[in-house]
C-alpha cells in the first residue's frame, strides 16, 4: 500500500537524542500552527493567566486564586477536548459528542471487492456528502484525507477547536484541519461520521485511511483483489 499520507498528532515533532536541526524545525512547525489552531491559542492563555494567578497570589492578592483555578479548569477542558478527538482514530475508544462536533463513526454495508489498479495501488470511485471522487486505499495512512478541492464541493467545515494535524505529502509536511464527512459510500460499503483531514499538497489525490479500515471486520488479497468486509450485524 502507499504511504503518502500519515496523519500525526502535532504536539512535539522532536524527542531527546534527535539532531538539534530537527528539534528546531520540529518547533517551528508548533508555532506555525499556533495562528491556526484554536486549542493551541486557548492552552496558552490558560497558561498565562495561570502565571498571572500565581503572581497574584505570592503578592497576596484574593483574586490570583481564583485566576489559578480558572486556569486550571481551562487546561483540563482542552485536555479533555485533547483527547476526545484522539480518540477518534481507535474504534475501541472512540466517543460520540455531537455538541462539539464529534458525531458517531460507523462503517456498514457488505463485502466489497477492488480490483489492483495498473498503478500497483487499490483505488474507489466513492462519494462524499454525495460528491463523486477517486480515492486510494492506503492502509499506511493513519487518518483519511481529502484534497481542498473536493472537501469544498462536498461542503466540508473544518471542525471548531481541532488539534493540528501534521501531514507528511510529496511536497513535505503540511499542517491540515480536521472535517467530519457525513457520509462516504463506495461499493457496499457506506461510512458516515468519519473523520477526514483537508489536506492541502495532496493534488487531486483522495484517501481511505485507517480510521475508516479499522471500522471493518477486516480485509484480505486474494488474487490480486482487494476484499473489504464490514462488521457482522452492520449490513
């Protein structure tokens, strides 16, 4: 399968033992992204009116401690928000709130076989929100991704309060936003509530990543064909 797109949380780009080129550059990407993630710019005025509280408080000013309590309950909401939507790439622990824009995932249908393109790859003719688009089925990919073209056609809004989403493309690695799609039907197979990152440097290239694939019973190659099979009970 094709790797050309691997979807990844962009908390911290950088680990201890990395050359010190790499953490620079990793930590470039973070404050690229600040402008564009709501989250990030929340989790940082938590932390400065923290600081503010706890300056307050040393100079024995009744407000501080309520300024660091704030802050806190700041923090452990975007915590919260943090890792409601991570969840959202696990089947296991994925949890439904509508009210901030996490509707339920769910993959039903029936057995729905792709052939091997001449390309060496397994592409679909699907739709999403019931705009047509080829997409490629790559189980290297952690999360789906859709081209902007195609994710304003099908009337996809990047999701309020979103984590940053990096990106690895051909161009290099991009920051995306994440959608939900209502609805992505191909073959027998119809998905609706799915996550998708609107993923600028694709091209005119669509994916059918993990968090979708892991919503099925499975999938083999027999002779050269792809067989996707849903969850028994979802037909």
């Amino acid at each position: 399968m094709s790797n050309a797109i691997h979807g990844k949380v962009n908390a911290h780009d950088y680990i201890g033992g990395m050359e010190l080129q790499t953490a620079f550059d990793g930590l470039a990407s973070v404050i690229r992204s600040i402008p564009r993630s709501e989250l990030l710019i929340a989790a940082i005025a938590a932390m400065l009116a923290g600081w503010i509280g706890a300056a307050l408080v040393r100079r024995r000013i009744a407000f501080g401690r309520a300024l660091n309590m704030l802050s806190s309950l700041a923090l452990g909401a975007i915590l919260v928000t943090v890792v409601l939507q991570l969840s959202r790439f696990d089947p296991r622990l994925d949890i439904a709130v509508p009210q901030l824009g996490l509707p339920e995932q769910s993959v039903a249908g029936g057995e729905t076989r792709v052939p091997l393109a001449p390309d060496g790859h397994y592409w679909v003719r699907a739709r999403i929100n019931g705009q047509r688009a080829n997409f490629l089925i790559d189980t290297g990919a952690t999360i789906s991704a859709v081209s902007p073209a195609v994710a304003q056609a099908a009337g996809l809004e990047p999701r309020r309060g979103g984590i940053p989403v990096q990106i690895k493309t051909a161009n290099g690695a991009v920051t995306a936003k994440i959608a939900a799609a209502d609805r992505i039907a191909f073959g027998n197979i119809a998905a609706e509530g799915i996550d998708v990152v609107i993923a600028p440097g694709l091209g005119e290239t669509n994916i059918i990543g993990m968090n979708l694939l892991s919503r099925l019973e499975g999938w083999r190659v027999e002779k050269g064909v792809l067989i996707l099979t849903p969850a028994k009970g979802q037909n």
